[in-house]
C-alpha cells in the first residue's frame, strides 16, 4: 500500500513539475552577439548558443528537467561552433 502511495506522489510531482515547465520555458534576447536570459525558466532540451556569441545569464536561474521518457545526453549549455562564452 505505500509502494502505491509512493508512486501516486510521484507521479504528481512529476505532473505538477511538467506544468510549472510549460509556463516558464527560456527565453532570450539578442543583440549585439550576446544571447540574454529574460527571466528565471526551466528547460527540458540543450541552450546551444551561437558560434562567437556570448549567453548572458543576466543574474537568472536556468533550471534544467529531464524530459518525460528521455535525458539529457549531452550540456545544458551547448556550444554552437568554435568558440562561445557563458557569463553571469
């Protein structure tokens, strides 16, 4: 019976932290090479910021979720050429 509890939780846990990603997906602005976080967001995929660009986080939290059935399998913060910088 608490095996059973356990997952029903979970399972709104899950489902609860599911919607609060909907709600707060990462955006950004761009100007002048620089990618800026708009505010505090919740990711489920890889942020691949432009070759010679720079991600400001502007003092922001990215938080990252493993999607439903899947993982990361690589960065949260990608590369998206030679060189790229990540501040703030």
């Amino acid at each position: 019976m608490k095996k059973h509890l356990l997952i029903l939780l979970a399972a709104i846990v899950l489902t609860l932290t599911a919607s609060a990603a909907a709600d707060a997906q990462c955006t950004f602005t761009i100007a002048k090479k620089t990618m800026t976080v708009n505010g505090d967001c919740i990711t489920t995929s890889g942020i691949i910021v432009p070759n010679g660009f720079t991600l400001n986080g502007a003092g922001h939290t990215i938080t990252a979720m493993d999607p439903l059935g899947d993982y990361f399998k690589r960065g949260i913060v990608q590369n998206g050429g030679a060189t790229a910088d990540v501040t703030n």
